[in-house]
C-alpha cells in the first residue's frame, strides 16, 4: 500500500487462512521454506475497472496498469507474463465493491481505479483515502495440491491523487511497486540515506520495492538491479542461473546467538557501487539460523555489509520476516552497520572496525560460500537475546492432555551470563485453545541429569500465575520475571516449566513446529514406564519425536564496550521519527569531534521556524526534539550545521 500521509509504499495481503511474512529482496511469503510464487506456466489475465481514475481517463489508468505489468514481465531473466482480460462488468464503487474486492475464486484478478476514495475509505476506515495512494497483493494457498502458490490478486489505486500531487509518471512508480507486491515482492532497503535528501538525481538509485517514497518518485518506475534479481529469484528463466553468482553466510552476535531481522546488502565495489547492489535479510527462508543469502549478482566483487533496519519500517512498510510491529525481531537488539571482514571478523569494534571492508569474489553459476558476519556490539547497552529454537508453527499441545502430560518444559542454554528477563509462550487460535478458568503456573529450573540432553530439577526464583482471563490466543504471551534478578550462565542449561493448575477440564494449548528439525529440548511430565517424572519428547517412551514448543526466553547480557571505542566516524542527520507528524517529531543526528552545532527548522520559503541546538556539544549521538503545534500542515526543512559541514532533511506536518 502506498500513502501520502506516511509516504509508505506498503502491501496489504489477504492471504487464504494465513497471514503474509514480509521478507525484503524477496518473497513477500514462504510456505515451509519455499517462497511462495504464482505458476509461471501460463499467463496471469487481469481485468481493468470501468471507470476513470480521478483526473485520469480510464484509457490513461488502464495504459498505466498495462505498461507497470509490462516492467516486471520485461526482466531478461524473468518468466512471468500478463495478459489484460478486458474490463469489469461494472464500474467498481464505494457502493459495489464488496461485489469485486477480497473474491479471491472468481478468476478475475481485478485492477479497480477508485475514482473518489470512496472504496478505500470503505475498506481501511473514514479518511484512509486522504493518505492512501493505493494497495496490491495476493492470496495464497497453505494446503492441497497448490500449497505454497497464489490463486489470485487484486490492486486499488487512489485516483483522489490523480495529477494532485501526483503526476502520470509518478502514479506509474507506484503502480510497478504495488504490481511487485501483486506478484509476490516484498520491501527492500538500498541507499536509504538518499531518501529524503533533497536531491532527486540520486533517487535512481533507490530501488523500486523501497518502502518509502523519494524525492522524486518516477525513477521508481525503473528497477534497479535489487528489484530485477528478486522477480528473476521467483520466476527465474535458465540464463538467471548461469549468468549470476551469489554469496551466503550468517549473521551471529559474539556469544554464537544468531541474528534474526538484520538488513544486508551486497555493494558492488566497481564504478557501479551505487546501482549495483543486492539485498536480504537473515532468517530469509529457515528460522533462528542468522543464516543469508544474496542472489541475482553480477560476476564480480562486493563488500558485504549489514544494517539494521529502519524502526519505522514495520507493518505495511516492514523490510524482513521480523518487522511486523515496533516490539519485533528486528528491533529488539538491532545490529549497527558494519562490514564484512574477513579474518578481522569480531564482536569487539576496537578490533573489527565498522567500516573496514574486505571485498567478497562472485562468479557465474556459483555461491561464495562462509562469508559469516560476527555482529559489533553497542556500548553501554546489554544485549537483549530471544532464545528459541522452533521452526514453523504447525502443532497442538494440550496440556494436560489426554496422553497424562501435567507439565511442559523447554531447554535453554544462554551463551553468556545474563539476566533472565522474561519468557513468552504461543497459544492456538483455536475455539479450544482455552477451556476452563483455570491459571498458568510457569517456573524457572536449572537442569538436572535425566532425559536426554537433562530435565528440569532444582526451581530458581519464585514461580508466576496467571489466570487464564489474561491469557491471549493466537499469539505470544509475555510472564515477566525481570524484578526477580534471576541470572543465567553461559553454556549452563536451564528450564522453563509450565503447569495448568485448576479443575479437571481446565486445559490450554501450546504451539509447536512439527519435529522436522528434531531436538531434545522440550519434555513433558507424565507417568511413564519409569513412573511420574520428566521425559524427553523425543524419547520413545514419549511422544518419539522431537517437537519444539513456540516458547521463548528473553535475556539481558551486560555490555562490556566502552563508549570511547565507538565514536561517531562522521557528521550526520537522520530521518525525523515519526515522520509525517502531528504535533511533534524526534530528530537525530551525530557530532564526531567537539564543536558548536546547530539545528534548525525552515519554511520551504526559508523562513527560520524553530532553533533546536545552537551550543558547543562533545563527540557523541543526539537527538533533538521538534513540537510543530502551533505550525501549519506542510514540508518544513531540518539543517544542522557543525564547522563546514551541513546537512538537510526534509520533513512533512501533517495535522
């Protein structure tokens, strides 16, 4: 879906008994590892609405449908062809659109031109027109014989902004980025700091899949060779394969724990360096690895680096499969940018300096293999691990169950002494999920011999109960042991119980994946052949398979870098967050030698509106607070200046 009022590209799925994984440089969703993909077989036919589109003709906006299908269909090492199976029946409104919208078993595919916003402020709420420029995506099977493909798809255009803001060929940049999410492309981030940077020559190189709009969004319209590799991963012609290379690794923090939702890019290191690079994100297809792969490269040699990403690129603008909300994967412990190293390869920056680059060799037809990236850490801020080690989410266990089982543990083994903070269990979304009124005692054990890889033995810190009424279906459920002060240590396993205590009748479900990755880590206390006690799940005595509970634990690991060993290396401005507005924003930016900065607020008149430091500051990060209230709507500009240097944003109130 892309908008105004956020300048959002974003995707809105409906997705047949599933809820789409955003996964940038890539596939928008994965079935069981595989991406999820349209049969490239046979042509996919579309039918146009009947109406205008706004301002736009409707012989303008179906020419602007035809030709956006045409620029992915036009990828040399792409197979995916469109054919426009004539117009509806009818002109899709406000009052109709029920009748064309979310029919996802009719074969239409249809292209709706909702000429006033009436149709999307019906769909997304009163007013969702006044910031939504429009909205693609498709529905997908999870079972049956067409498991893991789309069916069908469907985009609306908001023609509200139809030549007011946006011209023909700015629409035309929205409508190929909202026709790569209709065929299966999520978000990908490349040269973000050019985004918002005032100058729209360097706007061609931002990719077309880019989250955000830009200064000038009709180069958007022309992929760029991130956008290119991506539809060729999906749909690939046999030339894709042999004509490019790839490089893969993993993404791992200093204690071995793996980095989930981190942003890497693949820049080539030639005069192409700005257009030619490749994204991913870890945990691409298999989770909990830290594992990446970057495909689609051009014979030749790239620097490697990994970021994170942008806290403000979540839920229709997310980048990866952990972005959905704020409190995500990818934001929890973010990695900070830095570059691969080869040999030089560590956790510690006074050591692997960020920006210290080793380039990485592709060749046609291959995979550079091993190029693993060991994530710098922060000063003065612990390192925040989630602990889990389950892969999709596919079973039931209830508890107590019929087959005896009074308790549930899983195993942990932290890579450092930390403080346990929290655990967080996953609970079916079924009408059965919760019966009873009942509670959940959950525990925390160190581990003892036993059952395989040990079981729960001597209880640490004091058990938490909590009634069933405060327990969510469908979702992770957070038990905060954090004022307990309870530590771990590195490589010392410890417990995590969970027992329902109540009346007979009184049950929840638990998640598990299906033991396809089978591990001694989750058991269950039942009376077996040995008598009342812990039993590994993958026991033969117990369930024979090695089935992994949705349960995670959340540690803090104290930080052991000084602030001196990561200055910042240069003078910059961020993005304001939020941006757009209302009433107030949050600016940052960095100061890397002692000097008098400042940091104003302009008209796009150049009129001064506000000063928001004007003083002598040390080295070090900042931010600076911006309250717009008594201003009106409208794009203001952000300076901040140091010594020779200064550098603009652009920023947009909207009230």
């Amino acid at each position: 879906m892309k908008t105004i009022v956020s300048l959002l590209n974003r995707i809105l799925f409906v997705i047949v008994f599933c809820t789409a994984i955003g996964i940038a440089g890539g596939p928008s969703a994965t079935v069981n590892g595989v991406a999820v993909r349209y049969n490239n077989a046979s042509a996919i036919t579309y039918k146009t609405d009947l109406g205008n589109m706004g301002s736009f003709s409707n012989t303008v906006a179906t020419n602007l449908v035809s030709t956006s299908f045409s620029t992915w269909q036009n990828v040399s090492t792409a197979q995916i062809t469109f054919t426009n199976g004539g117009q509806l029946v009818s002109d899709v409104t406000g009052a109709n659109y029920t009748n064309f919208v979310d029919k996802f078993d009719d074969n239409i595919n249809p292209m709706i031109f909702d000429t006033d916003g009436s149709i999307i402020d019906a769909m997304l709420g009163v007013n969702a027109s006044n910031s939504t420029i429009g909205f693609a995506g498709s529905s997908y099977f999870i079972s049956g014989p067409n498991v893991g493909k789309y069916s069908e798809g469907q985009a609306v255009m908001n023609g509200k902004f139809a030549n007011n803001p946006f011209t023909e060929a700015q629409f035309k940049a929205t409508f190929v980025h909202e026709f790569g999410h209709f065929i299966g492309l999520d978000h990908s981030q490349i040269n973000m700091p050019f985004v918002g940077d005032g100058n729209q020559a360097n706007d061609a190189y931002i990719p077309t899949m880019y989250p955000t709009s830009t200064d000038d969004d009709t180069h958007l319209a022309t992929l760029n060779p991130d956008d290119i590799a991506a539809v060729s991963m999906l749909y690939p012609k046999s030339t894709f394969a042999t004509t490019t290379g790839m490089i893969s690794g993993t993404v791992t923090r200093f204690d071995n724990s793996v980095v989930r939702g981190a942003n890497v890019v693949a820049k080539s290191t030639g005069a192409d360096s700005l257009t030619n690079q490749i994204s991913t994100v870890t945990d691409y297809y298999t989770k909990n690895t830290g594992a990446y792969t970057i495909i689609g490269l051009a014979p030749g040699n790239y620097y490697v680096r990994i970021e994170p990403v942008k806290s403000s690129f979540i839920k229709g603008s997310s980048v990866g499969p952990y972005a959905n909300s704020a409190t995500d994967l990818s934001f929890i412990n973010p990695v900070v940018t830095e570059y691969y190293n080869a040999g030089a390869e560590s956790s510690d920056p006074a050591t692997d300096n960020p920006g210290a680059k080793t380039s990485v060799a592709v060749a046609a037809n291959a995979t550079t293999a091993n190029i693993n990236l060991i994530a710098n850490k922060v000063p003065n801020a612990p390192i925040t691990n989630i602990l889990e080690y389950h892969t999709g989410l596919n079973g039931v266990f209830e508890l107590p169950s019929n087959y005896g089982d009074k308790r549930y543990s899983v195993r942990f083994t932290p890579g450092a002494n930390a403080k346990f903070i929290r655990t967080e269990y996953y609970i079916n979304s079924g009408v059965e999920a919760i019966e009873g009124t009942g509670s959940l005692k959950v525990s925390l054990h160190q581990n003892t011999t036993g059952s395989l890889g040990g079981v729960p033995g001597t209880q640490i810190g004091s058990p938490i109960s909590i009634p069933f009424t405060q327990i969510a279906k469908s979702g992770y459920n957070l038990v905060d042991f954090s004022s307990q002060n309870l530590q771990v240590q590195a490589n010392v396993d410890f417990h995590i119980a969970f027992e329902v205590v109540g009346v007979a009748g009184d049950t929840l479900q638990f998640v598990s994946d299906n033991a396809s990755t089978p591990t001694n880590r989750s058991s269950s206390y039942f009376n077996g052949p040995g008598g009342l006690k812990w039993y590994n799940l993958l026991e033969p005595d117990n369930y024979s398979e090695g089935y992994n509970f949705a349960v995670r634990a959340v540690i803090d690991i104290p930080a052991t870098v000084k602030k001196s060993e990561l200055l910042p290396a240069e003078f910059t401005l961020q993005q304001n967050y939020p941006n757009p507005f209302n009433p107030a924003t949050t600016i940052g930016f960095s100061v890397p030698r002692d000097g008098f900065v400042m940091l104003k607020v302009y008209s796009l008149l150049g009129e001064e509106v506000a000063t928001l430091v004007n003083e002598n500051l040390t080295t070090g990060e900042y931010t600076a607070q911006f309250d717009a209230t008594k201003l009106a709507s409208g794009m203001y500009v952000v300076t901040a200046t140091t010594g020779n240097s200064s550098l603009t944003k652009k920023i947009l109130l909207l009230k």
